[in-house]
C-alpha cells in the first residue's frame, strides 16, 4: 500500500504549549498505543502483535532493551514500544514510483518524521555516482556494486561498518566475521554515543561493562537512585518494575534536571489503581540537580559515608567485603577528606539538608541499586562520575548481593548483545584469538574506529566507503554538519534498513538501500522457519520469533544481507560458506558457542523458554576481572561545569513520542507539547533574569573555547521547571550546537548533557512542520 505523502510545510501556527504531565501511563497510555495500533495496523494485526510482543515464545521488542519479567503478563508492553511495533510493521510500502518522483536532494530537505512516514522499504535501491536519485535494482546488482567497490579499495581500513543496536545476535556476529575476514577492526556502533562511558568506567572499576543486577533485583532493594533518565519515555517498562519495588517497601529517590511525570507517579493501566484510581508515588525525595553536577552528588554521599564510618568505627562501611575483594579505600579517603562543600552545592545546584536526606537513605539501606542513563553518560567527566557512582555501591558492599548493584539502563533493544558477540573497534584479545582459532583467518589486531574518530577519518579522506546495519548515524551522531560534509566525501554508502531516515538522504557519491526484514516478521529460509536472539540489560539472553508474514515479497534478513554481501566480497578466500548461514541461523549459534565467553551450548540454551543469563562475575561470585583482580575504589578530580554569566546549560533530549532519532509524532505529551519539536525549555527565573519571555523566539548559539558559537535559529521558549541554569532541546535537532571534538574523556562519548548557551532573541519565527499527530499513515490490514 502506498501512503498518501503528509504535508512537510511550514508554520508556526499550529504549535500548542499546554502544562507538563504529572503521571506516567495510565488509560492516556492506552489510548495513545491501542487506538493508533487499531487504526493503522487493524485488530487481527494488532492483537497477534501486541500479545506476542516480548512473550517467551514471542518476538522481543525493538526499541528499548529493558528486561523481562520471569512471569509476564498477557499484555507485556508499554506505549512507545507499541508504538516501535506500528512503525516497524505498518503495511504502507514505497512503490518503485517514489523514487523517480523524489530525489536525494529533495529527500534531504524533508523532515525525520516525514521520512518515516512513507512507509516500509521493500526493494534494494541505488544511487550511481553522480546521480540525483536512486533507483531500483536486483539484489544481485546491489551485492555486485558494495563487493566491486570494497574490492578496490586500496586497503580495508578504508571502509568502516556501522551497526545499530536492533541487530540481533546473529546478524552482529555474522557482521562483525565478515568485517574481520574483509582485514579491519573499523566496527563503530550506537554505543559509542551513548553507554561507552559506562562500560568504560566499569571495565575498569569492576571488570565488566554490564549491569551487576538481575531483573528480580528491582523488587528485593531497599534504596534505588535513579540518575540522569527518563524512564516514562525511554523505557516505561522500568515504570513497574519500581512499582513492585516501591510495595516491597523500598525507597526510590531521583535524581535528574527536569521533573519528569515518569519519574513523580505512575498510573500502571493494568491495575485497578492505575486505571482508575491514582496511580502509585514513585520518588520519595526528588534531587533537582543542575546539569554536570552527578560527580560532585556522589563525592559528597561517599564523603557522608566515610564521616558516619569515622563517628561510629566497624558499623557503617563492609570492611570484610573491601578487605577481601577492593582496593582503593584509604586514597579514597585522604582525597574526599578535602572535598569543599561549597563546591559541591554551587555544581549541583542542591542544599546540604537535601544531600544529607539521601546519603541518611544510602545508610539505613542494606541492599542499594544504583541506575543510570545517558544524563550520566554525555558528559566531558562521565566515565568519572561513573567511577563514584562505583565508589558510592563498593563502600557499603552493594555489589554481589541480592537487591544490589550497579544497573546501567541501555537506552536500545541488543545494543549491549552486539557488543557481546564483538560489534567493537577494540575487543579484547581474548576474543580475537578465539576468532581466529575457530575459522582460521589472521584477524586484524589494529584498533579500528569509534563513531566520532569515524567521521574524523572520513574528514581526512582515509574512508571512503560507509556500511550501516541499521540506525541512523548522520542524524544521531553530534555535529550535524560536519558528519553529513564528511559522508558526502565517501566513494559509497549502504544503508540496511526497514524505512527512510535521515542518512538515506545524505550519501556518498554512489549510494545503496537495502531493505530488511523487520523483528516482528517471520523469517523464512531454506531449512525453516528461522529465529534470533537477543540480549537485555541484564545480560539474560533468549529468543525472538517474528510473527506476521513479510510486508512484501523479496525482502531478506539481515543474516542473509550480510551472507551475500559477504559471499560477494569475500568468496572462498577464508574457506567459510558464507551463503550456508543465510540457511540455517544454528551454524551461527555453533560459531557463537565456540568464540563467545559464557556461549557454550548456544544454541540449546536459546531454545529454552527462559533462555539463558550470561556469566556476570561481580554479580555472580564477587569476582572482578580487572587489572588487579580486585574492585576498584578509585580517586577523580572534580572538575565542575562552568556557567558563565547570562548563560545556560542545554541538554538534549527524546520527546515522548521519539524513539532515538524516530519521530512517531510531533507531540511530547508528558512535557505538554504538541504538534511541534523547535522549543528550548527555561526556567521562569531564568528567563526573568535573561531578560526573555515565555514563548519567545530565540536564536539558540553554543559556545566551546576555542572554536567558532554554533547557532540553532528560531526555537520558542517554554517557561518549563527546569533546574535553575539549565535548559534543554530535542535530540537529534540540537545535534548542530555539539562540535565533534567535544566528547566524554576516554570514552569518546558525544557531550551532549551540559552545552553552554547563550539566547538572542531570533529574527526570524519559530516554525514546525505541519503532520498528523498518529505514528503512521492510516490503513486498515487484518
């Protein structure tokens, strides 16, 4: 079915400001992901969706990687992921006609929210060198175009492969071989914009990048910080499981810049309370802290913790727990015995009596769960705010004990299986011997790319060819216009994807699309019926089943894409039948079990309803595989964000109706917007003393030493309960005010969460574009 094209002009007319939400979920919740469901997929496409969404013989949501239950309900789904289930498996399709009738340059011009509207890819496209617009070509073609061009190459450090978080097991496996076998390690992905400051501050600290929690974990705490998310938005799922937590008798208490209705109260539609009563209170204490202010928060508990130790010796810190298993303490010591309280107060923007409350809350507590998102993660100081975060957990022996732990939320469904299964410019030894011991091949041991050192080599010219198994890297990726200068200079770029984004319209000098199965679809290949995997945050991994028949004949899956994309390339240079695992996923798991740490058995573990949880040594014994083989206290230097005068701090944020850089509408129901995304959110004192008003145009300009303001025109205002000092954009828009060299130390993350600012009332009105408010167009498909 083709769609009918929205309209992708401009006014700002229809733009409407309304007062933030103060719950989460709820029958609105309901209605805003069944009744579009209904309306776009119809009632037997829905209901054989939604009731086999995340089951255990089900498919396993696309968006957010929050873990499941052991008993789940009927309904086991939040809203966006509903809403992730109508984009991906809407039955609205491009014909071959659309792409004569648009060129690249025009795609270029339209809106993310546009682009996905019009419908699934269904056939491979191509775009020649020096051409306008794409055209539709055979698979054969395509594969012949990407092996002709990587065949001559000068050397395979000249093409980097890119992967997004929603590829399964398989396919990053499968992936990540014909990567190594082609000669290079230039394996960039998702992670390295957002978590890799995570995992590089527990690799180091606790010798795993991963959650130290199991799911059941939630439910046994006594105290759970919540820091830098937004659960109601990004994975409402977590919403229940505080919920359970909270009647168990826990204490939750947030910890975030803006006030967020996910994180005040939570109306859970399948409960009597939910639907028509209340709803339950989530946070106890609520610590609005200023932007770059986590650091200087947890120096200041950790403090708290060492002074009540120091009061009462033997009764506050688990001495046996750090005598066996950490090391650290006593420089910990001697530098928090100096941290200035003042200090403190000026970077988080809090007062004494309320660090105080929660560092009480961190002592009464024996069983303490940490968790954190990418408010954390984006910073210039992330990977050591990570470290306190660490430091805080080790004190009182709150790792490796139920109802404890460090909880990483990853914000993307199997962002942290591709890892696992070596999506990763620099995997350990370990595992590339493993590799290579298994199918023979000298395996590259050259450090490839990141995502940001990516765009700087296509700066350079030193790539020249660009593969992406999924995502959206050009419109998520920071600096906007120097990523798409920098992939416009590429000899090629391939996009393996379900629909139209941003990076399909910003290509190299020849271009393909090649269109994929989605996770709700059955995969049928030449041995059967066919399934993948996939890993949660909790390092649980199982299968998912897709369950509706393909949206048009002739799509392949991302196993057997990369198959015949790698057969092309590579042939029998390596002596591995490539075309043979397009046929028969098990001879990936065989491969898996043998080269993967915690894998043995593979694939008879996968077919277990519960599937299987990876090894997980802190959680499990207590065992830290770091460079000492102990736990890790460690010492930072606090280094607060400076706001200078008449200035803000800006983050970026998903609106509620967004899934990473997927725009499902134009509303943000729980921030009170709707039928727009050009706002900046201020708050009312600051704006007074800004000399600005409530729904003012304003040119938004960021500043960075040392290099020229970047500038987002015409944003309107919303006076918005931010903390003082602080404002915040929609991702990816605001992508433009972050320059590619301002990244996380070490990890190399995007700084995204405290961009210094300055507004200046804009010449220009703010404008959005005019579209329906529904995540797709209408069509009716039993």
């Amino acid at each position: 079915m083709t769609p009918k094209p929205p309209v992708d002009d401009f006014t700002d007319a229809l733009l409407h400001v309304a007062s933030p939400g103060e719950a989460a979920a709820g029958i609105p919740g309901v209605l805003h992901s069944m009744a579009p469901a209904i309306a776009d997929l119809g009632p037997m496409r829905t209901l054989k969706l939604l009731t086999a969404m995340n089951q255990k013989d089900g498919f396993d949501c696309m968006s957010c990687a929050w873990p499941d239950p052991d008993h789940r309900k009927k309904l086991e789904f939040c809203e966006n992921g509903a809403k992730a289930v109508i984009w991906e498996a809407t039955p609205v399709t491009i014909p071959s006609t659309f792409w004569a009738k648009h060129s690249v340059r025009e795609l270029a011009e339209k809106s993310e929210y546009w682009l996905g509207l019009q419908g699934r890819l269904v056939e491979p496209v191509y775009k020649p060198a020096g051409e306008d617009h794409y055209r539709p070509v055979t698979w054969d073609e395509a594969f012949a175009v990407a092996a002709e061009t990587l065949r001559g190459l000068d050397s395979p450090d000249e093409a980097a492969f890119y992967t997004s978080g929603r590829a399964s097991n398989e396919a990053a496996f499968l992936y990540q071989l014909f990567v190594r076998a082609f000669g290079t390690n230039n394996l960039p992905d998702c992670s390295n914009m957002c978590h890799e400051s995570t995992g590089s501050a527990m690799v180091e600290t606790l010798g795993i990048g991963k959650s130290t929690v199991a799911y059941d974990d939630f439910e046994k705490a006594e105290l759970i910080i919540v820091m830098g998310q937004n659960p109601g938005t990004n994975h409402p799922r977590m919403l229940t499981a505080l919920e359970d937590a909270k009647r168990a008798g826990a204490d939750i208490v947030t910890v975030n810049p803006l006030p967020e209705a996910g994180l005040q109260r939570y109306k859970n539609p399948q409960t009597v309370r939910g639907t028509i009563g209340k709803g339950t209170t989530l946070a106890d204490q609520f610590l609005q802290i200023r932007l770059g202010g986590d650091m200087a928060l947890l120096q200041a508990l950790s403090k708290r913790v060492l002074a009540a130790e120091a009061a009462a010796p033997g009764t506050v810190l688990d001495h046996a727990f750090l005598a066996e298993h950490c090391l650290g303490l006593e420089e910990l010591t001697t530098h928090l015995a100096d941290l200035d309280e003042a200090e403190v107060l000026e970077a988080t923007g809090l007062t004494s009596t309320a660090i105080d409350e929660l560092a009480e809350r961190y002592l009464a507590a024996d069983r303490v769960i940490i968790t954190w998102a990418m408010g954390v993660t984006q910073h210039k100081k992330a990977v050591d705010a990570i470290k306190e975060i660490v430091n805080l957990l080790l004190l009182r022996g709150n790792i490796g004990k139920p109802g404890a732990g460090a909880s990483p939320i990853r914000g993307h469904s199997n962002v942290q299986g591709d890892r696992t299964m070596g999506i990763w410019e620099k995997m350990p030894e370990s595992f590339l011997a493993a590799l290579e011991r298994e199918f023979g091949f000298p395996v590259p041991r050259k450090v490839g790319v990141d995502s940001v050192d990516g765009i700087r080599a296509l700066q350079r010219g030193e790539i020249k060819a660009w593969f992406s198994l999924g995502g959206n890297f050009v419109g998520a990726i920071s600096d906007t216009a120097a990523a798409e200068a920098a992939m416009r200079g590429t000899e090629l770029t391939v996009q393996i994807s379900t629909k139209l984004n941003r990076s399909h319209a910003v290509t190299g000098d020849a271009a393909l699309i090649l269109p994929t199965l989605g996770r709700t679809e059955i995969d049928l290949q030449r041995t059967g019926s066919q399934f993948v995997t996939v890993e949660d945050s909790v390092c649980a991994v199982h299968a998912s089943h897709g369950r509706i028949p393909p949206v048009a004949p002739g799509l392949l899956s991302e196993v057997a894409i990369i198959a015949r994309l790698a057969d092309a390339t590579l042939g029998d240079d390596h002596g591995i039948d490539w075309l043979s695992f397009e046929d028969d996923y098990d001879l990936i798991r065989a491969h898996i079990a043998n080269v993967v740490p915690g894998c043995e058995g593979y694939a008879e573990k996968v077919r277990r309803r519960d599937g299987f949880v990876l090894p997980n040594g802190p959680r499990d014994e207590r065992r830290f595989d770091t460079a000492t083989g102990k736990a890790m206290l460690t010492v930072n230097e606090l280094e607060p964000v400076v706001r200078p005068p008449g200035r803000l701090l800006l983050q970026t944020l998903r609106s509620h109706d967004q899934f990473n850089t997927t725009i499902y509408s134009l509303n943000d129901r729980y921030r009170g917007i709707k039928k727009g995304r050009r706002v900046i959110f201020v708050n009312p004192d600051d704006l007074a003393e800004l000399g600005l008003d409530d729904a003012q145009a304003v040119d938004v300009f960021s500043e960075w030493p040392g290099q020229p303001d970047r500038v987002m025109r015409a944003l309107r205002i919303v006076a918005y309960p931010t903390a003082r000092g602080c404002a915040a954009a929609y991702f990816p828009e605001a992508n433009v005010l972050v320059p590619l060299d301002a990244t996380a130390e070490r990890s190399n993350t995007p700084v995204s969460k405290a961009i210094v600012v300055r507004l200046e009332p804009a010449a220009e009105s703010v404008q959005e574009p005019i579209a329906e408010t529904t995540a797709a167009p209408r069509a009716a498909a039993d």
